[in-house]
C-alpha cells in the first residue's frame, strides 16, 4: 500500500510508534524550512521524508533503536540513519537534543540538508547512482500505476487480478533492493562523522545566538526565556540567525551586555543588603543562605516551596526604591550615521537595558534618533516581542545628529502614557548637536512636572558634547565605546 497522504513520515526503520510520527508531522507543519528541504529531497531521493523523520527520531528519542520488523520500504536509508547512529560524534550530538524540541529540530534541518548535497555531488560524479535514481522513479510510477488500478476495481467491488498481486509483489521486492543498494552505497562514501560534528556545532551555535538574544535575568535564563515562545517562532528566529550576519552579532553583543548588566545589578543588590536588613519575599537572587540550604535539604525542600509560593521566605531587602519597584526606562539611542561603526553593539546594549527594566518590572520605551525620531517602541515591564528584537536588531538610521528631537519625543511618551511618569531617561550618543535656551528652559519645566531624570552618556571625548549634555542630563559620563560605558559607568545600575 502506498503512503497514507496526510501522514508523509510513514516508513521508519526504528521504533517510531504512532505518536513520534505525529510529532515529526507536527513539526513539518509548524517549520517552512523543513517543509523546503523535503520538497527537495523527493526529487533526488524519493522517500526523503521518511529518512527526514527517522533522522530527527534518532536525534529525540530517549531510546532510538532500530526495529528488525521495520517496512521494506524503510530499507532505501537504514543505512544512513545506521552509520549516523554508530559515529562516537552521534553520542555526543544526543547529550544536545535528547527530548530537546528546538535542538532536535535544528540538527534534522542541518543533517537534512547536508545529506541532500552530499547526494546531489554524488550523483553529479557518478553516472551508476543517478541511473540507479533513475530506476528507481520509474519502479515507483509502475507501483503507483499498479496500484491505482488495483484501487479502482475495489471501488468498483471487485478482487484485484492475479496478475496485478504478482505484479505489486515482484515491483515492491525489486524497488525494496534497489533502494537498500542506493541507501549502502551512499553511506559507504559518506564522512559521517565529519558531517555530525558539524551538526552539532550549528546545534550549538543556533542555541547560543538565541539565548544570547532571548537571556534575561539570571545566568543561564537563556533557555527558560527560548521555552515561553512557540516552537514557530524559536525556528523562524533561528533561520533569521543564521543567514542574517547583523542579526547574529547583534545576539552576540546582547548576550555579552547582559552579562554586565547581570552583574552590575547583582553587585548593587549586594551593597544594598548591607543597608537594609532581612524581609519576607520570594526573590531568588536575595533568597539568605539558610533558605538555600533548606532547598538543597530533601527533609526540608517542601516545606522551603510552601513558605516560598506564600511569599514567607527570609531574603535580603534590596535598598531604596527597588524594594517598592522602580519607574520605567526611556532609552534614548543615537542611530546616526556616525554610530555605524558600532551599530551592532547599539542594538544589543538597548536590548540588555530592556533587560534590566524586564528584571525590575518596569515599563520601557525605546527611540532611536538620528537628526529626527525613529520607530518609537513602548513595551510592558521590558517584555520585547521576538519581531520587535528583530527590528531592534535591523534598523539602523545613518543620518545626521539631533538632540532635541528625542527628548521632545520623550517627554511626549510621558505625557501622554501617565505610566511612564516619573521615568529614568538614558541619553546615548556619539555626535554633538545643539540645544537651544528655549528649548532648555521648556524642558527643565516639563521635567519637574514629569519628575523624571536623565543620565547622559557621549561616546567619544569631545567637549562640546559635553557642554550640551550639561544643560539636560542631571548626571554624564564619558567612554570611547559601549562596553567600556556599560562597564565603567553607572548606566546598568539605573
């Protein structure tokens, strides 16, 4: 019989039981990239899906083992998925995606594709495997055929013919050993232990750029804050990543902002226990060292998680305003021409300041600016949608300098959002641009009004920006790049 239409995956030469068939198929529906690659596999490996499926299975699986009564037709890639799953880099390619839906998923698209080169190089070398791919189609439009007439005497309610049994029988055994024979030659040339170290380095990269980009506030959050978006978005975001450069060092420079930011934040936390003493809360950074060890405790572990849901813990109390929570973040970031060189890591400091308004649950507007506004974006408690990272991460100006633009427009933002009142505004910029006494004195009144404050930051040292920054921000600093402004000042501390 040939495949049922809704299931593609359907011959498994290991254990894949109904259930891991419908997962793969779940993924084939949710993952274009995927759904690419085996439009492309059928037309020089028909079947393709079904090694698709049984790559991923060997790569999910808890206990992936190959099944003794598996379909014949499952014959044309067991040796594939065998040589795959005897290489030692196979193992260590498990440690990262056992139940692992994202990791899985990347290693199959990755795998999926090198093998579908490797077979089109092979065939393009070798006159003996593409007559064998040749045979092999035309085998298959003989069984459909068969089959087809087959099918139309049962509708009419009639047996089908002696002859066409025979026929169904002697073409399937003939394809059956065709495919086995493409399947052995195939793996016999191929590295593939070259090819699943490889793998396993796109596994890793591909994780690594998304929890750089998605990491949040704890060392190590990356992968909790990849699992509250849909597996959709985890692999489209992951394509993005891969093939957009800019996109992929802006995670890079995100995730090395965040460490700063983590731990410039945890330092303050620090100094502020000394100031403040002991409450009752369900913080986990300021959790005191005997809740710790009544967590680590098995006698006691319960009894920590009932106090800790009741919010009856025992932490340190941060000092100040952090105990009752701050107000939000307005980051005013300079997109101009002359910030290209260092547009990447413009976009990852603005998303480690989302960061830290999100650690704080505190509203945050972002509005880049050049001689005019940009795209302002608003976001509840820092939560920044993935398309929104994205445009963060893309958008870039390249005109000239304007500082009074950008603080027109965040005074606007406060003024019409009363929940961004009483703001802490982040002023970045490389340029120098003039500010006029009319504007000073306009903005001082709406300031007070507002009672937000501004902390400037010039990248570079020259001192007429220094002298315009005077006249807005209560307090600035100088640095020559982000990272020395992110390291040495106070800007991850607001």
């Amino acid at each position: 019989m040939f495949d049922n239409p809704k299931r593609r995956y359907f011959h498994s030469c290991l254990n894949a039981d109904s259930y891991d068939r419908q997962q793969f198929e779940q993924l084939l529906k949710i993952a274009p990239k995927l759904q690419k690659i085996e439009t492309r596999g059928e037309e020089i490996f028909p079947g393709y899906v079904n090694l698709m499926g049984d790559q991923w299975s060997a790569l999910y699986k808890t206990s992936p083992e190959f099944n003794p009564e598996a379909d014949s037709r499952a014959a044309a890639h067991r040796p594939l998925i065998q040589k795959m799953m005897a290489s030692e880099e196979y193992q260590k390619l498990r440690g990262q995606t056992m139940l692992d839906d994202f990791s899985s998923a990347i290693g199959t698209v990755s795998m999926s594709e090198k093998i579908i080169e490797y077979i089109e190089e092979r065939q393009k070398q070798d006159e003996q495997a593409k007559k064998m791919l040749e045979q092999q189609k035309e085998m298959q439009k003989q069984l459909q055929q068969n089959q087809q007439a087959m099918d139309k005497r049962d509708m009419q309610g009639k047996q089908p013919t002696k002859q066409q049994e025979q026929k169904a029988q002697s073409l399937a055994e003939q394809l059956g050993q065709l495919e086995q024979q493409m399947g052995q030659q195939l793996a016999d040339g191929m590295d593939m232990s070259q090819m699943v170290s490889q793998i396993a380095q796109d596994a890793r990269d591909a994780k690594e750029s998304m929890e750089n980009l998605m990491a949040g506030t704890q060392a190590g959050s990356g992968h909790s804050e990849m699992q509250k978006i849909p597996l959709r978005q985890q692999l489209a975001l992951a394509e993005v990543l891969k093939h957009n450069e800019t996109v992929k060092k802006v995670a890079e420079w995100a995730g090395r902002f965040k460490a700063i930011a983590r731990k410039k934040q945890k330092s303050k936390h620090v100094f502020s226990v000394e100031r403040e003493g002991i409450i009752h809360g369900d913080d986990p950074e300021l959790l005191l060292p005997t809740e710790l060890a009544m967590l680590k405790n098995p006698a006691t572990k319960l009894d920590f998680y009932r106090r800790f849901t009741e919010k009856e813990t025992l932490q340190y109390a941060p000092q100040g305003k952090d105990a009752a929570g701050k107000g939000p973040i307005v980051l005013c970031l300079d997109k101009s021409g002359s910030m290209v060189r260092m547009k990447e890591q413009a976009a990852g400091f603005a998303l480690a300041i989302a960061m830290i308004a999100k650690r704080q649950h505190r509203d945050f507007a972002y509005i880049p600016f050049d001689d005019d506004v940009g795209g302002t974006m608003t976001f509840h408690r820092g939560k920044i949608p993935v398309r929104d990272m994205l445009e963060i991460a893309t958008e870039f100006m390249n005109g000239g300098t304007n500082f009074e633009e950008p603080l027109h427009e965040a005074i606007r933002v406060m003024e019409k959002q009363s929940r961004f009142k009483n703001a802490d505004v982040v002023f970045v910029t490389d340029g120098c641009a003039q500010v006029s006494d009319g504007f000073i004195a306009d903005y001082h009144a709406k300031k007070k009004k507002l009672d937000f404050k501004c902390m400037g930051c010039v990248l570079g040292s020259g001192q007429s920006e220094q002298l315009e920054l005077e006249k807005f921000a209560d307090e600035w600093f100088s640095a020559t790049n982000l990272v020395e402004a992110a390291e040495n000042s106070a800007v991850f501390e607001i």
